[in-house]
C-alpha cells in the first residue's frame, strides 16, 4: 500500500505544500444567485469532509464565496490552500490579483495561475512579469499557469523568467497530453488535472462510443476493487504523480472522490489505462494551442 493519505502534500518549486487532491468551486456563468446556490454549500460540505485545497477563479464569479466558505468553516488561513486564476484577457495582472484578493476576503492567495496562455508571445510574457511581481510583493505565494503547452513554457524559460510552479491542464486516460506532462515533470513544473474523472461521461447509459475502451477497463478495476468510476480515474491520476482537481455538488460525491486512499492500482494496471488510445479525448475547452 503506498503511503498517500487525504492529507498529502506535494512540495512546489516554490517551496511551498501544495495538498495532493484539489477540490473545485463549482462554476455557473448564470446569474449571481444561482452562483451562490451552487458554490457555498459544496465548498462547505467538501471542507467538513477533509479537503484543504479549493481551486477556483476569477470567471468562475465565486471568488467571494470561497472566502466566505473559509472564513464560516472557522478554518486558520494557513490550513487551507487556496488557487485562483486571472483570465488570459487580462490588461494589468497585479491588478486582477488585487481584485481577486478582495472577492477572496484574504491577505495573500497561495497558487495564482494565468488561467490559459493570451494570444501572442509578448502578451504572454507581459502578464507572466506581472504575476511574478504578485509573487514578489508577496500577495501570492505561487505563480503558475493553466492550458499552457511545452511551446509556450519553453518562451518563459527563454526569456530568463522564473518558470511557473503548476501548470494546470485538462488530464485522464483518453487525454494524456503527452509533450506538455514530459516538459513539465523535466522542468519541476507540478501538473494539475482538470477534468480527472471526465465529467462522469462513463457513467452515462448511453456512452459515447471513444470511450467504450476505457469504459470495459475501468469497469473491470471497480469491479476488482469494489470501487466506482471516478474513484479508479481519480487513484490513476494520483498515481501517475498528479494533483487532481474534483468538483461535485452532490454531497454524497464530494465525500466518495476523496475515498481512494486505502488501495493501490498495480503498475500494470496504470500502464493500461495509460496505453489507451488517447486521440480526440478531450472533453473540455483545452486551449492549450493558442499561438
């Protein structure tokens, strides 16, 4: 049995802990209510059942009520790990972390992404300067970015840049993202996986036929282990040295994805889910080709 616990951390670039299973406040783009009624209670329900590491961001529009979340838990600000991201459409990066600052309530945010690369080189590396002098005042505690490739990580390299401590990219079986995962493990970039249980799309009665493969093995694994989807999906991300991002409003799931701490996949098991055809496997926006 391998030594992972809900509480595991993995040590950023940064020097900072980062808690090895995230969990995201839930988005709705609709109107501000409907926000509120969807965030607070799961962020609520998931802090009672353990998780200490809340990802969300700006065009989530939930920002505050991760703050308020925290603060009515009754948690210190220190046990809590909080990320949130800028839009890529941003003008001035210090002052989108000023304004998240103030949605989230706190002194200093801990991991603060460039949520996906603008267009252009020297649009990119203006913002990144402009987070790294977030870093620098010390608002954030971490600098990182989300849906960049091997391309654009390799133009802050270039530039003489601190590279960033996460990248945070669409990830699972059927979506495997091979060159970005290379570079950032060879670069001590720490990989976030969104999208790690593929929206509960195995679940569906009516599957779509590219995931059927990997619907007939992950079907066998919870069977193995008397374990359901996601929880196979989520211990595979764990495994292959992943931060898993989950996000639930169903009470009864925010506490079962945090449930795969007490069985392990073998390495050849892991090796099968990896050698699954991975062609069109995204599921989400993956704007990881921006030029």
């Amino acid at each position: 049995m391998s030594s992972l616990t809900f509480q595991s951390t993995l040590r950023l670039s940064s020097g900072n802990q980062i808690p090895r299973l995230g969990f995201g406040a839930a988005f709705n783009f609709g109107k501000a209510e409907d926000v509120a009624a969807v965030s607070k209670p799961s962020l609520l329900e998931a802090l009672r059942v353990g998780y200490r590491h809340i990802d969300t961001a700006q065009m989530y529009n939930n920002e505050i009520y991760v703050g308020q979340a925290v603060r009515e838990f009754g948690l210190k600000r220190e046990d809590v790990f909080i990320t949130s991201k800028v839009p890529s459409t941003s003008q001035d990066g210090l002052a989108a972390v000023d304004a998240s600052l103030k949605d989230l309530g706190l002194d200093y945010i801990d991991l603060y992404l460039i949520h996906s690369p603008p267009r252009g080189k020297d649009a990119r590396l203006k913002l990144w300067r402009e987070i790294l002098a977030a870093k620098k005042a010390g608002k954030i505690r971490s600098a990182g970015v989300s849906n960049f490739n091997e391309r654009q990580l390799e133009e802050i390299k270039s530039a003489g840049l601190e590279l960033p401590s996460v990248n945070q990219v669409e990830l699972h079986p059927l979506c495997k993202q091979r060159p970005i995962v290379n570079y950032c493990n060879a670069n001590s970039i720490a990989i976030e996986a969104y999208c790690p249980i593929i929206r509960g799309r195995l679940d569906n009665q009516q599957l779509d036929p590219k995931f059927a493969s990997l619907h007939k093995l992950v079907d066998s694994l919870a069977k193995k282990y008397e374990r359901d989807y996601a929880q196979i999906l989520l211990r595979w991300s764990l495994q292959k040295g992943f931060i898993p991002l989950v996000r639930s409003s169903n009470p009864a799931r925010i506490a079962s994805n945090a449930q795969i701490y007490d069985f392990d996949l073998t390495d050849e098991e892991v090796d099968a889910l990896d050698a699954l055809d991975d062609e069109n496997g995204h599921i989400s926006w993956n704007p990881v080709n921006v030029e």
